[in-house]
C-alpha cells in the first residue's frame, strides 16, 4: 500500500530519533494515530488525560535525555492546550516537536469546527511553525522542525489536515522543484569554542580571586568531569541552578547544592562571600541570589551569546560548548594553595545536612 502523509510524518519522526510520542487521540489526528499504532515495534505512545499533560511530558522527557521531546494533540482546543508545556520548552531550552491537527484542507479558515489556526497560535513559543499542504510537503518540512528544535534548542509545530494525513503519496504530484528526498535527515550539531584570547582572560581573572564559586546550570551537563577538576584547582564550591541539578550528584564533596527558594543554606553564604562567580550554563533567573553588585568579578560560559551578562555582569563571556570551553581553560589556571574558602563550605554543608536530618528524625506527635 503506498504511504500516506500520516505515515511519512512518522517514518520522518523516526529518522530524527524519535521514539517516543505523548499524546492524547483525536479525530483530528486518527490518521496520525494509525501511523503510530502500526509503528509501535519502533515508537511508543504515551497517552495522556489532558493535552497539556503531553506538552510537558515531550519538554521534560528533552530535559533529561537532551534528545528531541514530540506531543501530539488534535484540531482545535486540542492544540491549544500544549501551550504551557510548550512555553516550558521554549524557557529552558528544551528541543521538542508538536504535532497537531486540523480541520480538512479546503475548509481551512472558513469557520468550520475547531477551525483554529495553530500555525499563527504558535507563533510565538516556537521557533518554527507550519502547515503541512499535501504528503509530498511533509518529508520537507519535518526535517526543518526537528532540526530547527535541537539546533535552537526550543519548539518547532507542525499542524498537518486530518485529510492530509489520510491522503496517499502517489495520489499527488509533487511541483517540479519539489524533487523526492531532497532533504537530509543527518544531524549537524554545533561545536563553538570561544576565542583564545578570551580564555587567556578569563584563566587570568580566576587565578586572581581568592574566593571563586561556580554555578552550574543545565549547560553544564555533558561538562561534568571538567568542572569538578576545575572546582578542585581553584577550591570553589559548585552552586547549582534549579537545572543544574543532575550535572553533578548532591552528594559530591564540591558542590552545596541547589540556590534560591529552593537552594541551601552554604549555597547562599558561599554566593555572599566570594570575590568571582564563574557561571557555566546557566541563567538562574533569581538576581537577589547572585553576588551584590561590586563584591564579584564574572565569568560566564555559555553557547548563546545573548544569555551573557543576563543576570549577572560577568566582564569576560566565553561563548561555546561548556565540555570545550572547560577543556581550554583548565590547563590555564594555577592551582589554589590556600583551600579555606572551599574548606568552609564543606563544613557547612555538613552542618546543614546534620540540621536537615536532625528536623526529619525527631521525636514528637503530630
């Protein structure tokens, strides 16, 4: 049987790495739905009881794995209730796709049911959003989504008619241009590193300070083992945005854990007491938790050049891969000798984990 545009949607998701869809069905959406079900040896669907539980499904499920998140949600009100998730998404830098349907082709924007134009609802949280015209449109157009999501790290929508998902590919002639498999489906991530001279500064500001404290947020992920041998070269504590949970464990002798509402005790004292913050992957958006003004020099690492100087006014920004980034500055800075400031904060975070356990284990009745 040939291909229908719901099936060439599917085997394109596939080919990005997609394998996992949360949704909630539809008849919006049937023709997309037989395509994952006749798929399910490769894909999994993850049904939901609300559309907007799947938008955030698709965004944590991209936190964790850093791989392409994808929902799916019907025509209409369907497709209205992702946006949360999805703005979550577009404010955390998570790469995700939604597909949603809509009414049949030639009864678009005549008032039709559900007639709800998702691709100008979208507009706003994703970094691309289109309208599937025929099947010979799809294949070219989710290879821009997906590759527009993990390139910008944020959300691409496809809104696809329900005819459209049920119409076969050899029912349509594709336009002239339109040669078949012109697109690629190979990966291009981006590996910046920041200028050599940029490095040579920031080495020189951080073997200056006496006190240094690192914040490490989700950018830091993949950076793990060079930021814990750049935390024991320069004796800094390692303060960890709300993100930046899982870039290195709680119980790690280096870091004191989460900062702000959420954060400890040693966190706040080691940001209150440094004299350099060296940020890598982060724009924690709290600024009543960073350094005051003047008490700290900056260092921010990060792959987007407009998130330097966000929050805090670091004076050298170093804009690249953080795993790169921390590779070229390492070999530069010179070991601390004197370890006090590190040293202190290791007690008190000992005492508080000693305070924590104390109010967990104590006798009393409700």
């Amino acid at each position: 049987m040939a291909r229908n545009g719901a099936d060439i949607l599917i085997e394109s998701l596939l080919a990005w790495g997609v394998d996992t869809i949360f949704g909630l069905p539809g008849d919006g959406i049937n023709g997309v739905m037989e395509a994952i079900r006749t798929r399910q040896d490769r894909l999994r669907f993850v049904q939901v009881r609300h559309e907007e539980s799947s938008s955030l499904m698709a965004c944590g499920y991209a936190k964790i794995t850093g791989r392409l998140g994808c929902c799916l949600a019907t025509t209409g009100p369907g497709g209205i209730h992702l946006l949360n998730g999805l703005y979550d998404a577009a404010a955390d830098g998570a790469p995700v796709v939604a597909i949603t349907g809509l009414p049949y082709h030639d009864l678009i924007d005549t008032y039709t049911q559900q007639d709800v134009d998702h691709t100008k609802l979208f507009h706003d949280v994703a970094l691309y959003s289109a309208r599937v015209m025929s099947p010979t449109h799809v294949e070219n157009i989710v290879t821009i989504a997906c590759r527009t999501a993990l390139a910008g790290r944020g959300v691409a929508h496809l809104a696809i008619p329900v005819d459209v998902q049920e119409e076969p590919e050899n029912s349509v002639k594709p336009s002239s241009r339109n040669i078949v498999h012109h697109v690629s489906f190979a990966p291009a991530q981006e590996h910046k590193i920041p200028r050599a001279e940029d490095i040579d500064r920031a080495a020189d500001l951080l073997n200056a300070a006496e006190r240094v404290v690192i914040l490490a947020g989700q950018g830091a992920r993949a950076a793990r083992n060079e930021l814990l041998s750049i935390a024991d070269v320069l004796a800094a504590p390692i303060v960890k945005a709300l993100l930046g949970k899982s870039v290195v464990p709680d119980e790690n002798p280096f870091t004191t854990g989460g900062i702000g509402l959420l954060g400890t005790r040693p966190s706040q004292e080691a940001m209150e007491r440094c004299d350099a913050l060296l940020i890598v992957g982060s724009t924690f958006p709290y600024v009543e938790y960073y350094p005051k003004p003047g008490q700290a020099r900056g260092v921010q690492v990060d792959r987007d050049p407009v998130r330097i100087g966000l929050r805090f006014p670091a004076e050298i920004g170093l804009v690249g891969d953080a795993q790169a980034t921390l590779e070229l500055l390492l070999p530069k800075l010179r070991r601390k000798a004197n370890r006090s400031f590190l040293e202190n904060s290791q007690a008190s975070m000992k005492r508080w984990r000693e305070l924590l356990q104390s109010a967990i284990m104590r006798a009393g009745k409700p």
